[in-house]
C-alpha cells in the first residue's frame, strides 16, 4: 500500500511537470488558445494534488480532535477508503478502540471506587483551592445534614467551628472536633488531580470507639471493685452474725433476773455486732446492685412494634404522671413501625428517661414531657422531650459516667445502664439540653 500511495504521488508530479512544460512551449510558440487549456488543466492538477495531500491531513485532524476531546465513538471507514488512506483509517480506528478500552477500564474503576466511598462510615469531603467541592460521600451528608455542598465556604454558616478547623488543618494532620455532640477525627491530604491542587478531608467518628473503650474500663472496674467488696465484708458480716449469737447465747446462760455492769457490757457489745452485721449486709446489697451493670444482657431478641412499648411505658407510668399534673404527649405517626432488640431491657431505657423527666420538669408551671417517634437518616428514632431544667454541656458530658449523679438521693446508674442496653442493641442514646429551657433525649436504633 506504500508503494501505490508513492507510485500515485510521483505520477501526479509528473503529469503537473509535464503541463507546465506544454504551457512554456504554448507560450514560446505563441500558442494562447491552447494555452488557456493548458492553464487549466495545471490549475486543476494543482487542486487534485492539494486534495490528495490534505486527505491526510483532514484525517489527522479529525482524530486529533476526537481524542482531545475524548470522543472515541468517531469510527474511520475502511472498505471505500483510497488506497492512500486505508492503512492511516485502519491505525486510526485501532488507537480510537484501545483508548476506548483505557477510559472504559478506568470508569469502571472509579465506580467501584466510589461504591466502596459511599458504603463506608468515614466522611469523605474534597474539594479545590478555590474552595470548590469535587465529591462529597453519603457519610459526610448524613455527619453534617447537608444534602448537597458546593463551596466549602456554605459550611461556615451551617457549623462555624467545623469550618475553622478545616481551614486552620495543614497537610497530614489531624484534629478532633466535636459534631452533633459526637467526637470527629478530621485528617487532611493534598494531591495533584490533572495537574489541579485538591484537599481531601476524612471525617472519622470516634465516639463509638472511645465509647466502647470506656465501657470496657467501667466493666473491668465494676468486676473488680464488687469482687473485692463482696470478699471482704463476707466474712466481715458472718463472723459479726456468730459472735452476735454467741453473745446472746452467754446472756441467757448468765440470765439470773438482776442485771449487772457485766450484762450492760454484753447489750453494748450486742448492739455493736448487730450494727457491723447490718452495715456489712447493706454494702453488700450496694455492691450487688452496681454489680447489674457490668452483667446486663439480653434475654428476648425478637422484633415489636413500637406502639405496644410505648402503652407499656404510658401505664406503668400514668398514676405518678398524673399525680403531679404533668402534661404527658405520646406522638406516633406510623404505627406499623417497628424495632428489634429486647422489649424488656429498652423498656427499662424508657422508664429511666420518663422518671428523670419528671424530676426535671417537677418545678416547672406548665410541666409537659413528649414521648415521640420518627425516621432519621433511615433509622428509628425514640425521643424523650421535656420542658424541665435543663443541662450545662459541663453536666452532659458526665451523666452517663457510673456512679455520677445530680440528684441529691441518686445511685448515678440509670443512664449508664441504658447507654449499656443501647449499646447491646447496636444503637446510641444522644442528649442535647438547654439550661432553662429543657433537654432531648434520642435513642437511635
């Protein structure tokens, strides 16, 4: 094909040299007739000749085209192609196929890549120097309730010190800040995309992890802190009850009707005994109580309906409501939802939640408490809502600690046992308070 598409070319040259001499020798011979037809025939080699080049080049041109402008559809045709052109046509189409191969491979590629972006809990955020965002993941939509960024800079209206710390955040660090009243790692990388500067922030939720950590501690402490009580006041408390019999069986043999200064002696040692017995068999009970924290388990895993819990709750829970004029509001939207988990037990969570909100609400002039249900980013939600005292966010931060308490005759193990339910359950239990106003609690299933 080289050799015809060179044998053609020559021929064209020589043909236009050969007019070109006929035109001189018309001109010499002053032949004008015949050298208008010689004129226009060299004018039309010379077009034939141009168009036999730029055939070349009209396709170079085109398929420079459809790759920068990455339409590998375009096709060349081969069959009806000058012979001139067939072999470039053929080499054309070969590259149009492999890159088309390249950009399919590589959508593939990024479609699994974003796939497996969207399934994962961390948030991903990017976006360019100009602030532009590039891809945001479900994660991040859901962590900061933003169906959609554009700019960066919409988010300094939404959470002002997320923003700050994103801007502030240099290249490979990290930084903990606090959403929605959970504790997020923020992690920055930079990197070239095409040549353009684009940062990418990972927002990780901690707070599951640091919660389970310090569960644990609080389990280990409990085992270890109810085993050594219980060790040490058993015996404290059995050999109080045998010296106490002891001591009564002495006063009957010596019971001769006259008390002397020595049976005195035996009621004031009696009455020390039985002192020491009854102390040592209520710190017992004390720590067998503290005990139920670390051994809470479910017992009855089936789904239920979530009107059938709140009746529960509403009855075991109406006389006291009422007794103190509290307005008491049960809302259900769809009563055909329902949860998985241990009625039991996240009855329980419900109770400790009502009875801390009637003593936050007890004061008040116009007492009310919601018990409420709804759909949040695809989960079940249970909120408590009451128009009580309200919380510090210094008090927050500690109620679900064991053995913490507020209330002057509180134990301080109800809401960390219903933060160890929830956590059985595989969901969260969140608080949210105003001083003044009241507090939200939301168990998220």
């Amino acid at each position: 094909m080289k050799t015809r598409y060179e044998i053609s070319l020559t021929v064209r040259v020589i043909l236009l040299l050969v007019s070109i001499t006929t035109g001189a020798f018309c001109i010499v011979g002053n032949r004008y007739t015949l050298l208008i037809f010689v004129s226009l025939l060299v004018v039309f080699q010379i077009l034939n000749f141009i168009q036999f080049i730029n055939k070349t080049n009209t396709e170079l041109s085109q398929f420079i085209e459809a790759v920068q402008y990455r339409d590998f559809s375009l096709q060349f045709t081969e069959k009806n192609a000058p012979v001139s052109v067939r072999q470039l046509r053929r080499a054309f189409n070969q590259i149009n196929a492999t890159f088309k191969q390249l950009s399919s491979e590589r959508e593939e590629q990024y479609q699994y890549l974003q796939k497996i972006l969207e399934l994962v809990d961390t948030g991903i955020l990017s976006y360019d120097k100009e602030g532009n965002v590039g891809w945001i993941n479900e994660a991040f939509k859901k962590m900061m309730d933003v169906p959609y960024l554009r700019n960066i800079a919409s988010l300094e209206k939404r959470d002002m010190a997320v923003y700050q710390v994103i801007m502030s955040l240099e290249n490979g660090n990290s930084q903990l800040v606090k959403i929605n009243n959970k504790q997020v790692l923020l992690a920055k990388t930079t990197f070239l995309n095409e040549n353009i500067e684009t940062n990418l922030i990972a927002f990780q939720n901690v707070n599951e992890a640091i919660e389970d950590t310090e569960a644990q501690a609080y389990q280990k402490l409990l085992r270890v802190m109810t085993h050594e009580i219980m060790n040490s006041v058993a015996p404290i408390a059995s050999l109080a009850e045998t010296m106490e019999k002891t001591v009564a069986r002495k006063k009957g043999e010596k019971e001769t009707g006259n008390k002397s200064e020595n049976d005195d002696d035996f009621d004031d040692i009696s009455l020390g005994i039985s002192t020491i017995r009854k102390r040592s068999e209520n710190l017992m009970k004390f720590a067998d109580t503290y005990r139920q924290l670390a051994k809470v388990s479910m017992t009855s895993f089936s789904k239920f309906y979530i009107r059938d819990l709140f009746e529960g709750v509403e009855i075991l829970l109406e006389s006291q409501i009422e007794q103190k004029n509290i307005e008491f509001d049960v809302i259900i939207k769809d009563f055909e939802l329902m949860i998985e988990g241990d009625m039991v037990l996240v009855e329980q969570v419900l109770i400790n939640l009502i009875i801390n909100a009637i003593d936050a609400v007890q004061h008040q002039l116009n007492p009310k408490i919601t018990l409420s249900v709804f759909q949040q980013n695809q989960q079940n939600v249970i909120e408590v809502r009451d128009n009580g005292v309200g919380m510090s966010d210094e008090l927050m931060d500690k109620i679900f600690v064991p053995f913490f308490t507020s209330k002057p005759n509180g134990s301080g193990i109800g809401l960390s046992l219903s933060k160890q339910i929830m956590a059985l359950h595989k969901g969260t239990i969140t608080v949210n308070s105003v001083e003044k106003q009241g507090t939200a609690f939301r168990l998220g299933f």
